[in-house]
C-alpha cells in the first residue's frame, strides 16, 4: 500500500509542475496590462515614464524565464508573493477566505453523501417502479437547476415564510457557531442539492450494473439474505465510480462557488478569483490556479487511496 502511495504522489509532481508552465506564460499572453488599469482607474493621466517605473518595481520589465524562476523558487518555499493590486500577500488574501469556501464545499459535500447514498440505492434496487421514478425525477431536477438559481429561491422562501434572511456578515465558526451555521447551511443546501443529484446517479447506474454480476448471484444461490447482499457485496464495489465523482465535485467547488457567492453575500474564493482575473493580477491568479491545481490532484490521491481499500485488487495490482 505503501509502494502504491508513494507512486501516486510521485505522479502529482509532473502534473502541477505542467500547471505552473502553463499558467505562467498564459497569463502573460491574455490582453491587459494590470500597471495602466491600476494607475488609469480614478481615470487621471500618467505618463509612460511613470508606467514603466511602476513596471520596474513589480518585476514585469525583466524576462518572462526570470519571473518564471523567481515564482517556481517562491512555490518551494510556499512563498506566493505580493498581490499587484492590493499591495498585500497572497498567502494572506487566500487564507482569510479559504476557510469559508472549504467548510461551505465540506457541508455542501456531506450534504449530498447523506442524501445521494441512501437514495441512489433505493432507486435501483427498486428499478422502474414510483419510488425509482420519483428519486429520478428528484435527481434530474437537481441537474437542470442552476445553484445560485435555486439559492435565490431558498432567499425568498425564507422571506416570503418566516420573514427571515440568512446574516450577510460572515462569522467564523469558533466565534460563534449557530451564527456561522445559519449562515452557510443555505448555500451548502443549495450547492448540494446538485451534489446530491450527481452522485444519486451514479451511485443508482453503479448498483444495477454490480447487481448483474456473476458474485451477485453466487451469493443468492448460497442463500445469502438479500441485505447482507446489497450491503457487503454491492454496495462494496458500486461506490467506487461514486467515491470518484464525489472526489472530483468537492474539488470543483473550492473554486467553482462564484455565482452562489455573489448571491449569499459570502467572500470566498470564487469572488477572490473574478476580482483578481478583472484586475490582471497575475501573480493573484497563478496563485489561485495552483491552488486549485493542489486541490484536485489531492483528491485525486485520496480517492485512488480509498480504491485501494475497498478494492483489493487496486492496491496490489
């Protein structure tokens, strides 16, 4: 199991390492130059000379090789650099809004595990009858409405009914947790009715397709109640391509929250990543994508390290 980890981290360095290649020098090729939109935007004028020197001082006259290295030998040493617009750290600017994203992405997530689980299963081992028909129409809605759709919904509901809006401050959770919860559980519901509506899919195809299997019925024929075959010798391998999908939509939403943040007033990463994309901040942005790049390629591990512990075979093949 060991041998099998180490592999799997040894891959992510060649991957992220690509993530920074790429997204250095793209960002030097997309239009905009963040020096004039930032001098230029009380709209006075400013000479060249005063560009150019403003230029010097962020480093942006020097080669593109040179930036590249300096950045490459600032992500060794976990160094993100200065943001060219505020003026103040990146590591900063991301940690005072990470901590919502993530515990917004972590109860979207179990949100959706507890509801997509036990309905998924429901729906296939009662295949083609109401139940199976109402749990489809229920995840198929949650795949056509949009988050931040249904968000405003659940803003207005809670108007229009208990003429109550959930706080527009944020407070942070060991400050105070019944405010902090009353906040986010709106948001964690609305993206995870989604959530829940993904993986209820997948969990439902996984199971039908396990049911028809040559264990399955070995293990009718031995006169194996029908629970303990569901439970131990489906359900085992039917959460596999589920443990995948649930992997990749928890990464997704570290950085894939904007609209929803913008409609529950909530300063997360998404709108940290249109703010920094609007300005041209280069070194804001490389710093978002690599934390997102860090993002899925770990839960890209932790999901082939769970494979490895449901299924034998992946862990000594």
């Amino acid at each position: 199991m060991l041998a099998y980890a180490a592999r799997r981290i040894a891959l992510m360095i060649p991957t992220l390492l690509g993530v920074a290649l790429i997204t250095f020098f793209m960002l030097r090729v997309v239009p905009g130059d963040i020096v004039e939109v930032k001098m230029r935007s009380d709209g006075g004028y400013v000479t060249q000379e005063l560009l150019a020197s403003e230029r010097a001082r962020l480093g942006l006259d020097r080669p593109l090789v040179t930036q590249f290295g300096d950045w490459m030998q600032g992500l060794v040493t976990l160094d993100l650099g200065t943001s060219m617009w505020t003026g103040r750290p990146v590591a900063e600017e991301i940690g005072v809004r990470i901590g919502l994203t993530v515990q917004v992405a972590l109860m979207a997530a179990v949100i959706a595990v507890l509801i997509a689980v036990p309905l998924g299963t429901i729906s296939a081992l009662f295949r083609d009858t109401w139940i199976d028909y109402v749990a489809r129409i229920f995840t198929i809605a949650g795949l056509a409405v949009p988050s931040f759709w249904l968000g405003m919904l659940i803003i207005l509901g809670l108007l229009t009914v208990f003429h109550w809006s959930p706080p527009v401050t944020y407070t942070p959770f060991f400050e105070s947790p019944l405010k902090n919860i009353s906040q986010l559980i709106w948001p964690a519901l609305a993206v995870g009715y989604r959530y829940a509506a993904v993986v209820a899919r997948m969990v439902r195809s996984s199971i039908i397709e396990v049911m028809k299997e040559d264990y399955i019925r070995t293990a009718r024929a031995k006169g194996v109640f029908e629970r303990m075959v569901v439970a131990r010798h489906a359900m085992r391998n039917a959460l596999l391509p589920a443990i995948t999908v649930i992997g990749l939509e928890f990464a997704f939403l570290i950085g894939g929250l904007v609209v929803t943040e913008q409609v529950f007033n909530l300063n997360g990463i998404g709108r940290l990543f249109v703010e920094a994309v609007s300005r041209s901040d280069f070194i804001l942005v490389q710093a978002l994508v690599m934390l997102l790049a860090v993002v899925f390629v770990s839960m890209n591990l932790i999901v082939d390290m769970l494979y490895g512990v449901l299924d034998p075979r992946v862990r000594h093949g």
